[in-house]
C-alpha cells in the first residue's frame, strides 16, 4: 500500500509576520493539500506597539496577545517551543520546548519569520542591570518595577536612596523608547498624588540617545513637536548622549553625567533573531538576505520575512530594504503565503512591494504625532490617527473591544497603581526574559540532526 503525504509547511514565529501567513495559508489551502506548523513558545500574537500602554497600567496585558486558537478556520498544529536552529540541508529544524526538550521538526516548506531581539552592546553592566520593552513579560514587570520604587522611596528616610528609586532612565529615541517614557512618565505622575510623603519635583525621568534628532523618521518638524511634549511634561531629553556604563544603583551617561537611579531601561533598537546566524546564509547587517519574492537564495522552499530577513523595498528603489516595523511584517506575511501556495501549485510567485503609509506615535493622554500618508499631525487628531490605527491593526474584534474598553476605562476611572505580583524577589533583568543563549551553532545543529538520524537507523 503506498502512503501519500501532504507536503508539510513550517512557519517559525508567530509575530505580524508569521501569524499573518498562517492565517493566510489557512483560508487558501484545503485541508488536503498541505499541512501547517507553527513553531511559537506562546499561543498568542503580540501586538508590540501597544506594549508602552501596558507598562504604564493604560491596557491589560491580556488585551494585546491575540489569541490564535480564535481563527474560524484554525486547524494549525502548534508546537510550544522556540526553533534553535535549522539545517537547510537536510530540512530539519531544531525545536526547543517549553519544557526544555529538543525535538526536530522536518519540513517542506519553512517560512522563517523569527522576528528579532533587543540589540545591546558591550557595555560595562547593560544586560546585568537594564531592562527591555520586547516581550508582555517585560512590560508587566516594569509595571510593578516602577510602582515599586514609589512605595520604596515613600517607605524610605534615606535621601540617597529616594533620589536613586525616583529617577529614571530611558535610553533609546526610536518610537519604543519615546512613547515607553511618555507613558511611564504619566503613570508617576499620576500616582505620585497617592503620596502625600513624595515630593513630585523628586520624580525625574531622562530619555536620551546617541542620535541627533528624536525619531528622525517623523520629520523635524514632528520630531520637535514630540520633543516639546516631553520636555513640558519634564522629561529631560538628551541627544548625542549614551550610557557609558550602569550599575545597580547609578548609572553614568557617555558625556561623563552619573545619574543615581534604579530603573534603567534599554530600547535602542533590534536586531534579527540569532537563529538567523544558524543558517551558514548570507546576511545583511545580519537580516537574512532573500530575493523580491522573499525566497532564501539557492535554497527552494526557504521563505524568510519580516524584522529577520532583509527584503527589498520595491516601493523605494535603490536597493532600499523593508524596515522592520508591523505594517511590512503584516503584508508581507500575506505575500509569503500566496508564494508558497503558488509553489505548491506550480505558479509563478509574485514579489514583495508596498508604499508605506505613515507612522503614529502615541504619547498618552491627548498628546501623539502621526504621519499618515504624509500628512502631519499633531494633539487630538494624530492621537485619533493612531488610535484608529491600533484598532484597526489588531486582528480579531475581542481584541479591538477589549483595547478600547480598556482606553475608555483609563480615561474614564484612572488606574489604581497596584503590583500584580509579576517582580519577584529576584530581579530580573534584560538578559533573563529573551533566551538569547539558547541558540545552536550552524556546526551544532548539523552534529545533532545527523547524530539524531544516525540513532534512527
């Protein structure tokens, strides 16, 4: 009797880019034509441009993961786990599991859409002592990190210390890093009002990067504008400036300032997933470098997208690539799905190309700058801009209800400043949430498919 099986499709991430593919690959490939995997520690979709409004207790936590199990049509094995490394040669890709177990997961087709980290450099202390805003788990922890340090500064006699726990240090200018102190500056600022012991003229927030100019793709006119609105709320914003080094209680600033603080934390970029480095390809300022349609060059059925692979951008020319932001990921991720489908029915595929349609910064409050279509906005519109964006971004209708509830809520009721639990009495930092030394070497990942199917003869 001979047995046939349908190709098998294994899509790594389940960031904008990968969950809009599997959605995609769901719709338009009957049951029978292929299988789909997921590969994704977590069975939900974050929605990351939202993650300052968790932090400062604005959203949930539960109101941005989208959950992928909500899909009408889902019918897509998912595997708890992250890829650690994948051999292109003998299609096998190496999974580690939540529990910590190592399987290999062999495939037809992989869609690689591993998103990125956080991009740190050799620093004195950084990792040991700064914190991310990447993942739910950093943005609930800084929560309860920063409301911390208010009921440790109110509880303490000690001038020093309550000077230390009450400033606190952003470094990086990019929209992360801007819209994750406006938030949190406006959380302390409105909690400070339920401590009567606190002076606020004590709270003190610093925001600075190496850049010249804040979010220099907004514009110099709406870059100033964003600027203005943090200095007049007192964020003391510092250009051409970085951290030197940072220390547990102190931190010291490239112009020789040392700032005494106990929050420390890091958005000056990303970088592409270190599975990328598993493959022995060919990068570009390490994303994955792939051809217009997104295949990996010199290797058939290898798809690679979004914040890991270096897609050109068609729209801009030049040899231009896609920044790695939601709205290419997101459209992309349809475009790798419709590329595998017409592989698997022998058609030709089409190439990646998109306009990009603006950028929205959403400051809290009344306060936001937006950009669409290249038009300039500032106050209440661009934030009825960005907001409109976000609901319309997000992918299932509980989702958009449970984010304007949550909106309305804020506006309407304010926050109750409560820690949820999330900081034990560990500290964890930016080194311990992102896993970033569970990778494989491309030597190691071959070593252990070929061991594993040595064994299996």
């Amino acid at each position: 009797m001979n047995t046939v099986t349908r190709p098998r499709i294994l899509v790594v991430g389940a960031g904008f880019a990968g969950v809009e593919c599997v959605r995609r690959l769901e719709r338009r490939l009957s049951p029978r034509e292929a299988d789909v995997t997921l590969v994704t520690p977590f069975a939900y979709q974050l929605y990351l441009p939202l993650l300052p409004q968790v932090a400062s207790g604005v959203l949930t936590p539960q109101s941005i993961a989208v959950s992928l199990r909500r899909s009408q049509k889902y019918r897509t094995r998912i595997i708890p786990g992250g890829a650690i490394g994948v051999d292109l040669r003998a299609k096998v890709c190496v999974i580690r599991t939540i529990t910590d177990h190592i399987v290999d997961e062999p495939y037809d087709y992989i869609v690689l859409a591993p998103g990125s980290i956080t991009r740190t450099f050799d620093i004195p202390g950084l990792t040991d002592h700064a914190f991310g805003m990447k993942t739910l788990a950093e943005a609930a922890y800084i929560r309860d990190h920063v409301i911390s340090q208010l009921d440790l500064a109110d509880a303490s006699d000690d001038p020093a210390e309550r000077a230390s726990r009450l400033q606190f240090v952003v470094v990086g200018g990019g929209y992360a890093g801007t819209e994750t102190a406006a938030c949190l500056q406006r959380l302390t600022h409105a909690a400070v009002k339920r401590y009567p012991r606190l002076d606020p003229a004590l709270i003190k927030w610093h925001l600075i990067d190496i850049a010249p100019k804040l979010m220099p793709e907004l514009g110099d006119k709406l870059g100033r504008s964003a600027q203005e609105v943090l200095r007049r709320r007192g964020i003391e914003v510092s250009l051409g400036v970085s951290i030197a080094k940072a220390g547990p209680e102190e931190v010291t600033f490239t112009d020789g300032r040392v700032v005494p603080t106990r929050t420390l934390i890091w958005t000056a970029g990303v970088v592409a997933s270190p599975l990328i480095a598993t493959l022995g390809a060919e990068t570009v300022r390490g994303r994955l470098a792939v051809n217009a349609d997104m295949c990996l060059p010199g290797h058939d059925g290898v798809f690679a997208l979004g914040d890991s692979a270096a897609v050109p951008d068609l729209a801009k020319g030049d040899g231009a690539v896609c920044p790695p932001t939601a709205q290419h990921a997101m459209r992309q991720g349809r475009q790798v799905a419709e590329n595998v489908i017409a592989t698997l029915r022998n058609q030709p595929m089409r190439p990646y190309e998109h306009k990009d349609l603006g950028l929205v910064v959403d400051l809290g409050g009344k306060d936001a700058v937006s950009k669409p279509l290249g038009v300039e906005l500032r106050g209440v519109p661009a934030q009825a801009v960005a907001r409109g964006y976000h609901l319309g971004a997000l992918r299932t209708n509980v989702a958009k209800t449970r984010v304007a509830t949550n909106w309305l809520l804020n506006a309407v009721a304010g926050d109750d400043f409560v820690r949820t639990g999330f900081q034990a009495r560990k500290p964890a930092k930016l080194k311990d949430f992102e896993y970033t030394d569970a990778y494989m070497t491309m030597e190691q990942v071959r070593e252990h498919v070929e061991r594993t199917r040595s064994r299996a003869l």
